[in-house]
C-alpha cells in the first residue's frame, strides 16, 4: 500500500463537496496550498519546435495565449466539470456570454431553435431576436407541457433551449422528456441550470447535452464577479464550444476564474442552507393573508410538485410571490425591508427582493408578461445567508404595512 495507490486519489471516488475544495488543482513547484493566480496574458517556449508542436495542438496541457488558456481558468473549468459530472467544460465572461456560446455555436443559417418562453431575459433575446438576425428561426414554447415542444420541432430544428425552474415564476420543463424529443429529432438539449444549482439538478444525466451556467450566481454567490460556463461532452466543448470562444473571446479573466474558484469551495454550505431557509420561508408566507399564492417547486401547491420531486433534489434558493393588491401593494412591501435589499441579482449571500414588472421584465410587452406569469403583485425573492427569522421577522414587517 502506498499513497499512489490511494483509491481517493481518484476524483471520481470522491463526493462533490470534496472535489469542490480540491479539484482540478494544479500545484507550481512552490506547492502552494491556495490555488495560484496566474495574471498572464502569454506564454514564452523553450524552443521554436515545441511553439510549432504546441500550435499543432500535439502538447498536452499546453497553453499558448490567454484567450482561450490560462492555467487558472483551467482549475475553474475543471473543478466545474467534476461538479457536473461532464467530460469538459469552458469559462465565459458572463453567463450571457456563456449561453451565446452555447446557442450560437451549435447552429448556421438555415438552422431553426425550440426554446421555451419564459427565460431570462437576455436568454430570451439570443434566441427570439439575435438568432433570426442570422438566418436561424426560433419558435418559443410553453415549457410547462413537453408535448409543446414536440409539435415546435422541424426538420431543421438543430437546438433545443430551456431553462428549469424559470425566472421568476419558477415553472418546471421536463428535462428527460424534453431530452428524448430533442434527440428524436436529432437536435442537442442546452439547460441553463442556473436556479436549481449543479448540486440539487444534473441535466446531464437526464439527457441534457449542454448544461450552461451563470457563475455570477450561486458559484460566486458573494455578489463580486461576472462569469460563466458551459459544459459537456469532450466532443462538443473542445470543438465548437472551444474554437467559438478562442475565436470571439468571451474570455473569463483569470482573476475572476480565481474568485469563482474559492467561491465554489463553499458552494455546497451556502447552497444548502440558502435551499433550507427558502423551504421555510416559502411555507410561512403561503399561510400569510396578505399573499395571494406563493411559487416554491418543493411546495405541496407548487402544480408541478411531483416533476420538482424527481427532477431536483432540492426546492431552489428562490421563491416567489404575488401580493393581494398587486404593484402599490408590492412596492411597499419593499419598501419597508430593513434587511432584505432591492435589487436584481440572485444565488447572492444578501437575500434580494426583485419586482420583476418594472425591471427585469420591463422590456418585455405586458401581453408576453402576463403569458409568463409576471403579474403587478408578483415579487421574486433569493434567500440569501441572513438567519431565516430575521428574514421572515424583516418580511412580515414589510407586510404589515400594506
Ligand atoms: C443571470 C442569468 C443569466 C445571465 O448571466 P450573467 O452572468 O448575468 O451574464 C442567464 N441565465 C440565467 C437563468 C440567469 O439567472
């Protein structure tokens, strides 16, 4: 026995909080127990023939210029890919950047986009009015029913694009239903799994083939950077993932990577109790006389409870609710939080209340709104790493008010 023969050596073997704290490290021969920051834009070689075998791609871990390898942002995408369980994956600048990417790189003119309707939305944007621009046609779905995205599906129809639970009214897609459609079709399946987290949703063993996150959230989830990842099998990412990022340069900079790195050492901690408060917080405002209907997929009332029990292993760090009285009485709600801030982002430590009407979903017309679940009184709620009865004390005060 020795400790090269150690089967912990092996990622594999490990659980994802393990591998989130050490994997995909790599070690300069000062040993360093952090991982190292690598603020270089290039690389100088050892001699004119190992440049020529490094630009043929014939050296193994090689790196040539930043843009599109930096031996910090490896560790991140390494590190990314263990948690997801994926071959490979690649780092973004943003999650926009990241789901651009994703899209744009598995389609050409010609080609046409199933995606469902309620998305983000600059994800919305990519696919209804980017896209088109480039001759390729999308049709937006109602995600909640898969047999909607079935009879979406043309002969050219290369993606499929969902994201599951949507924002901000938390609705479901199917993720292994509408798999199996995309590949009958012989189109690829891209899951922004930014809301449920790679920890309590695995799209990829539901059949997915590109899972895309913004790293801005939950990775981050201390409010600090931008980035983004997508991820899949070797064929995919180191083929038109790698060369559309190599050639555009959505790059994520190395000092962001490193950020993103130690964020994930603590993802597992912060997600669960952030899921945990959530849970809690979602139960007491459903009893709440003020709130006319609560939104938390692991809630009892939630109408697609039983697909939010298998496909995530938790309820989400999110909720959302519509207040009896609609907009004046949202907006006073609001603004009669002490701890909870206004604001739009989400996976954060500082719990943030979101009217998704007058921001996020303002450009979108109020027709589109209402199809999508964004009514005058909905708010949407991240939980953040506060103690869930100030949070709830800090919500009902906000309440009384109304
Ligand atoms: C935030 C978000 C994005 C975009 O990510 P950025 O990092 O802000 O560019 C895409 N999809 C979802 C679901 C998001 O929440």
């Amino acid at each position: 026995m020795s400790k090269q023969n150690n089967p912990l050596r092996d990622p594999r073997n490990l659980s994802a909080a393990t591998n989130l704290v050490h994997g995909g490290g790599r070690r300069t021969p000062f040993n360093e127990t952090s991982e190292a920051l690598f603020l270089s834009s290039g690389y100088s070689y050892p001699s004119s023939e190992h440049a020529e075998r490094l630009f043929r791609g014939e050296v193994e871990g090689g790196h040539n210029y930043s843009r599109f390898a930096n031996p910090t942002v490896d560790m991140f995408q390494d590190r990314m890919a263990l948690l997801e369980g994926a071959e490979a994956g690649r780092a973004f600048a943003s999650g926009m950047a990241a789901v651009t990417n994703a899209v744009m790189s598995q389609v050409r003119a010609g080609d046409h986009i199933v995606a469902s309707q309620a998305l983000f939305g600059g994800c919305r944007y990519v696919v209804e009015d980017y896209a088109p621009r480039f001759g390729v046609a999308s049709t937006l779905v109602d995600g909640r029913d898969p047999a909607n995205f079935a009879a979406a599906m043309q002969p050219n129809t290369k993606v499929v694009f969902i994201e599951t639970p949507t924002n901000p009214t938390l609705e479901l897609v199917d993720i292994r239903a509408v798999a199996d459609i995309a590949h009958a079709h012989g189109a690829k399946l891209i899951v922004d799994n930014v809301f449920a987290t790679a920890l309590y949703q695995k799209p990829l063993q539901l059949g997915a083939d590109i899972v895309t996150y913004s790293a801005t959230k939950h990775i981050d989830g201390q409010g600090r950077v931008l980035g983004g990842v997508v991820l899949g099998s070797k064929a995919i990412i180191e083929g038109d993932v790698h060369t559309f990022l190599r050639q555009t340069g959505a790059t994520l900079s190395a000092f962001n990577a490193w950020v993103l790195l130690k964020g994930l050492e603590t993802l597992p901690l912060r997600v669960r109790q952030m899921n945990d408060s959530a849970a809690r917080i979602a139960d007491t405002l459903a009893s709440h006389p003020k709130i006319s209907r609560v939104i938390y997929p692991h809630h009892a009332s939630h109408p697609q409870y039983d697909l939010a029990k298998r496909q995530m292993l938790a309820g989400s760090t999110l909720l959302a609710f519509e207040v009896a009285g609609g907009q004046d009485a949202a907006f006073t709600l609001c603004d009669n939080l002490a701890v909870i801030l206004i604001s739009n982002n989400l996976g954060d430590a500082k719990s943030i209340i979101t009217h998704p009407r007058t921001t996020t979903h303002q450009r979108l017309t109020e027709e589109v709104r209402l199809e999508t679940g964004v009514t005058p009184g909905l708010l949407r709620l991240s939980i953040g790493l506060e103690d869930a009865d100030d949070l709830l004390a800090d919500l009902i005060y906000g309440l009384d008010q109304v």
